[in-house]
C-alpha cells in the first residue's frame, strides 16, 4: 500500500479553501486513505504546527481546531507517527535542508521506505530530489 507522509501545508490546503488548487491536489488522497487505498503518514509536529497556524494564522477557535485534529487521527488511513531519529535529522538540517521541520520530514521519509512527501513547498520538493526522496 502507497505511504504519504503529509506536511503541514497539505494538511491546512484540505481544511481550508485558502488555495482551491492545492486542495483539489490532497482532497483524493484523504479520500483514498479513508477508503484504505493508502496511508497518510502524519508526523506529531505537523499537528502541533497545524494546530499554531489554525489557532495563530486563521484564528479558529481551539474547540474547531481540537476537532479537525480529532476528526483526522480518527480517519481510518491515517497513521501518527511519533518516534524522531534526530541524529538523521541534524545530519540533514541545516546544510542539505534548512527548515528544522522539513529536515524532520524528510528524515520521516527516509525511514518509510518508498514513502512520498506531500507539500507545496517548492525549496522542500527541491530538497527531497536532491535526497533522492519521492515528493507530490
């Protein structure tokens, strides 16, 4: 079964109409996962980032925001994923990539073997190539 693992940009273009493209991008991925036709693979600090720009950046209320993150690690097809090698982290971050949160990404992606990332970050799509790491 395809792995994805999301970033939190992905995450906030499916709950949000900020960007119709983005979202009609990832809205077939949610839809497959909960179908089980794949697994989205979502990382602790992309909810705790999600959860900052909700409350910080849309200025949702927190009971919303509680409830989208409850709704989505509730979704059948989602996976949590916790456990953070950061020796693979800091050997990536900030030579090969600069973002501390996408260098955790991309040091996720590693450890999924075959896993591709789901951002729209252009410099971090840019990053994985250069990794040799799958990215949509």
């Amino acid at each position: 079964m395809k792995k994805y693992i999301i970033d939190t940009n992905a995450l906030i273009s499916f709950v949000t109409e900020r960007n119709p493209d983005q979202q009609a991008m990832v809205v077939p991925l949610f839809e497959a996962a909960a179908r089980l036709k794949c697994t989205l693979i979502c990382h602790q600090f992309v909810l705790t980032e999600f959860v900052f720009v909700m409350d910080r950046v849309y200025g949702a209320p927190k009971e919303t925001v509680n409830a989208m993150v409850r709704d989505f690690i509730a979704m059948p097809g989602v996976a949590l994923h916790q456990p953070t090698d950061f020796n693979s982290v800091l050997s990536l971050w900030p030579a090969r990539i600069t973002d501390f949160g996408d260098a955790l990404l991309a040091a996720t992606a590693q450890s999924f073997k075959g896993a591709t990332v789901v951002t729209f970050d252009q410099k971090f799509k840019s990053a994985l190539k250069k990794l040799g790491l799958e990215s949509l």
